[in-house]
C-alpha cells in the first residue's frame, strides 16, 4: 500500500500596489492563483515578507513609511494550506519622487496701471519627500495667449489696458 500524501500549495503571482508608488503611499501585496490539489483553502493563511535592499522590514499585507525615493521594495509570499508551505513568488515596485506641490499663487499688485510690474509669488510650498529648497518656473499668459517671458515679474511692456494677465508656477524639488 501507498499512502497518498498532503500536496503542496502555489500562488500564480504577487503585484505590489499601486503602481505607481510614492514614499507616502502605502503598499499593499496581492497575489492570485492559490492552487492546492487537496482543495484546501488559502485562509489568509500564506506569508508575506517585505524586503528592501534584501533586509527585512515588514510582514503583513500592507507596509507604509519605511522606504525612500528609489527604493525597490518586494513582498515575498509563501503559500500556505495550514499544513504545508509552497515555493516562495515575489513582486516588487519602485519608489519614485513625488512632485511638489504648490498651495497657492498671489499675483500683485491688485490694481495695475500703464507702467507697473506684476509680480507673482508662489505660497507654501511641500513635498511628501521631505524636500524643503525649491526652485520654481514661470509662464505667462495674456489674453489666454502664452508669451515668451518666464521671470516672477512682468512689466507693462508686455500687456495693454483691459487684458486679462495670469501667471503661472510650477516647483521643482530638484529631481
């Protein structure tokens, strides 16, 4: 007589969302295509490990706030039936710079006559990656129409009377 043993259970594939991600993005570890041949029940049941740089960080599905900007952070996950462990499969994504981001524009004076400068002056500036310098770009429009100038400031000589003028700003964290 052969006695038929307990088989060993597999998962098709691991993914880590979302992609994209961000250093302030949590993660979660999903995996589909539990198998087992005994047709016992997955029963959240399986590990999960995450990895960056192959050192340990986290167990659990989800993981948030330990990796940086380029990390490549991988869950690792070993199907389990509750009697026997399968072969380990793994996703993985990569952290990536989030943009900064602007609160608000002031663009000054209020009231412009023939012969004043505007200004425009971005407000408080953040970015979830911990960067504090900025540098910023500008563009103009007058009219709805884009013109050439791309400082903080714009004299009357490129606008007339009655034209609408609005600045535009955008951050950059450096990278």
């Amino acid at each position: 007589s052969v006695e038929v043993q307990e088989s060993v259970p597999t998962i098709g594939s691991v993914e880590v969302l979302p992609e994209p991600a961000y250093t302030n993005t949590p993660l979660t570890c999903a995996w589909s295509g539990f198998v087992d041949a005994d047709s016992d029940p997955d029963l959240s049941a399986s590990t999960v490990e995450w990895y960056i740089d192959g050192e340990l960080v986290g167990t659990g599905e989800t993981l948030a706030d330990v990796y940086e900007i380029d990390d490549i952070v991988v869950c690792q996950v070993t199907p389990y039936d509750g009697m026997h462990y399968g072969p380990t499969k793994t996703g993985s994504v990569t952290i990536l710079n989030s943009p900064p981001s602007i609160e608000s524009v002031t663009l000054t004076p209020d009231t412009v006559y023939e012969g004043d400068t505007f200004t425009c002056t971005p407000g408080l500036t953040t970015d979830i990656d911990g960067v504090t310098v900025f540098t910023y770009a500008y563009s103009w429009t007058v009219d709805g129409t884009t013109i050439s100038a791309s400082s903080s400031s714009l004299d009357s000589s490129q606008f007339d009377r009655d034209e609408e003028v609005q600045c535009h700003v955008s951050a950059s964290d450096g990278t």
